[in-house]
C-alpha cells in the first residue's frame, strides 16, 4: 500500500510538472486571460444586467477552457507517454496499470491550478469592471491589463535567463494577478459608493470553487480515453462528452436515456452560478471524485487485460 502511494505520487508530480511546461497550456491560459479581460468591455453586454450577463460568461469560459485545457494535457499526457513508449518503461516495473493513468488525471489537474486560479481572479475582477450597469471601470480593467503584460514580460525574462517560458508564466500569472488584485482592493471606483473590496462580487466564490473539480473531471475522462493511444481521436470523443455533459439533464433524463444519463459524465453539477452555495461545491467534488474513481477503475481493469498499444 505504502509503495503504490509512492507510485502515484511520483507520477502524479512528473505529469503536474510536465502540464505546467506545455507551451500548449501556455497559449490556452494567455488566450484565456486576453478574452477575460475583453469581455467586460464589450458594449453589446451594457444592460441593466450587465454585471451578471459579464460573470456567466467568465464562469463559462473558466469551466468550459479550464476542462477542454485539461483534456488537452491528460490527452499529451498519457497519449504521450504512449506513442514514445516511456509507459512501457514505468508499466515494466512493479506498478499498477490501473494506478497510472488515474496518478497522470490527478497530476494534470493539479498542473492546471495555475489556470484556475487566475482565470478565477478574472472572474471576480470582471464583476468590478461592470459594478456599474452605463459606465466602464477604466481602472479595473487597465490593472487587469498591466497585470497580463508583467506576467508576460516577468516570464519572458525568465525565458531569457534558461527557464522554459511556459513553467516562467505558470508562477508568474498568480503573483502578478495576486498582486493586482490586492491593489485593486484598495482603489475606488468614480462615481460609486463603496471601496475597492466592496464593488467586488464575493457571492461568486462557491461558484468559482465549483469549477475546480470540473476541471479535474475532465482530465480524468480524457485520460482514460487516451489508454487506446491515439491522442486525436480521444481528444474528439472528449470533447464531444463534454457538450453532452452540459446537456445530460436535457437529452437524457428520461425513459430508456436514463441509463445514458448515469453512465455519461456530466458537467451541470460544476455549473449553477445563480445557485452556487458552499453545499453545492461539496456535492460536485464528491461526483467528480466518485465518477472519476469508477471510471478508472473500470478502465484499470478493462486495460489490465490488453497488450499495450
């Protein structure tokens, strides 16, 4: 029992590290920041609601990028491993197969931390940046945007002194998103009542939260999927689970679908920003966890019996 802790953790702590190096999850959580930081600016979303309608769409795209970027990397992961035939090395020594892929989900959703947590900072900053129903928070969002860059430039100087640019950014994003924010806690907003902590929507915290284990869910799912070591086709069947799992309550809640609707995974219990409540975030880390554990097993012993491809 001790050794096979030791096992997972070791791969768990290769694949995190081998996440926070990808160029590929570089670009995704730049390009990610970039539309987070836009999205409040947009005039066509300058209603009476416009604080709200500005929340969802950071919520959707923490959940909806954070999950199709940890599929991205659980698939480069294990499908990786794979291809090169390095898991035919670590599966010759006296490890589990089914401990490898679910230590490889586990590593990867918590190389993705990074993503999170600074996507989740942009959620609660764009819900300053549109306090005001008319009237742009000019000050938000220029912070928003000095933070992006020092982070950019703080991990393109660690570039040029050796480091690998994308591991530079993954520390760089929250401390410069850290320290942003922290100032913009302490600066008003013209026009308005209230300190800078004040004109925050804090109500979002549980929803923030939420997005976590729907993120992990996603790697597991694709992880699992990547066993059969084609990395393309498992990245499409992925992502086509995920749309159904945004719409399981809808297609398949019914009659004979009821069984489609135990056995797909589904990410509605990551999502309900107008209901997220702290007992919520517990039942949705509790699914993920006990769907991602069944899934694994399912696929350990499904594995255990087949030739490596």
């Amino acid at each position: 029992m001790r050794r096979a802790l030791r096992q997972f953790v070791t791969i768990a702590r290769l694949a995190a590290t081998e996440t926070i190096r990808s160029p590929f999850l570089a670009a995704a959580l730049l390009a990610a920041l970039l539309l987070a930081g836009v999205l409040p600016l947009l005039g066509y979303i300058a209603l009476l609601e416009k604080r709200r309608l500005v929340t969802d769409s950071l919520l959707a795209l923490l959940l909806t990028g954070g999950s199709l970027s940890a599929m991205l990397a659980a698939v480069q992961s294990v499908g990786g491993d794979l291809r090169r035939r390095s898991a035919h090395l670590v599966l010759s020594k006296p490890v589990e197969r089914g401990l490898w892929p679910a230590a490889k989900a586990v590593g990867v959703s918590a190389g993705l931390a990074p993503f999170w947590f600074c996507l989740a900072l942009a959620v609660l900053w764009g819900s300053r940046t549109a306090a005001d129903a008319y009237v742009i928070d000019d000050r938000a969002a220029g912070a928003f945007f000095v933070s992006l860059l020092a982070a950019i430039g703080l991990a393109a100087l660690a570039g040029r002194r050796g480091r690998a640019f994308p591991a530079a950014l993954a520390l760089a994003a929250p401390l410069c998103f850290t320290v942003g924010f922290l100032v913009l806690g302490q600066v008003g907003f013209r026009g308005m009542s209230g300190s800078g902590w004040q004109l925050i929507d804090w109500r979002l915290l549980p929803a923030l939260v939420m997005a976590a284990p729907g993120i992990a869910l996603a790697a597991a799912v694709a992880s699992a999927l990547a066993l059969r070591g084609e990395p393309l086709g498992a990245l499409l069947v992925g992502g086509l689970l995920f749309v159904l799992g945004l719409m399981t309550d809808y297609l398949f809640a019914g009659g004979v679908w009821r069984v489609l609707w135990v056995a797909l995974p589904s990410w509605l219990p990551f999502w309900s920003p107008e209901r997220a409540n702290w007992p919520e975030v517990g039942r949705a880390a509790a699914y993920a966890l006990l769907y991602g554990a069944a899934l694994h097993t399912a696929c350990g012993a499904a594995w255990a019996r087949k030739d490596l491809p």
